[in-house]
C-alpha cells in the first residue's frame, strides 16, 4: 500500500482489527527508509480515538481514503 499519497491531508482510516477513526497524516516515511524495509510508515495526529500520535504500519491499515 502506497501511503505517500495521503501526507499532508485529513484521512479516515479503518485497522485490520476493524477501529475506524479520522486524523491528520503529519509524517510518512516510505519503506525503504523503515528498519525492516517493508512497510510504508505513517504518523496521524488528531485523532479523536487517538489523542496521541498514532504511527501505523501499511500492514496496520485495512482501508484509507483522503476527507473533502
């Protein structure tokens, strides 16, 4: 899963284990750049579920899609 198409913009997203949520992606660091060399990274922040910095793993994101 690309997630570099989603930096900088407001998602809603649902994890594997079926929470939904909406938030801002702040960060995004592309597979090459993770330590197993995997997975796209993301960070959402603005979470109402999260009210932390949420990091997520491609593998971690069931669905993503950007809000108007």
């Amino acid at each position: 899963m690309n997630l570099g198409k989603y930096y900088e913009k407001n998602v809603e997203f649902t994890l594997v284990d079926g929470v939904t949520s909406t938030g801002f992606v702040w960060d995004y660091t592309p597979a090459i750049d993770t330590p197993d060399e995997i997975c796209d990274e993301i960070v959402i922040t603005g979470s109402p579920k999260f009210p932390w910095n949420l990091n997520l793993r491609a593998d971690e994101i069931k669905e993503i899609h950007t809000l108007e």
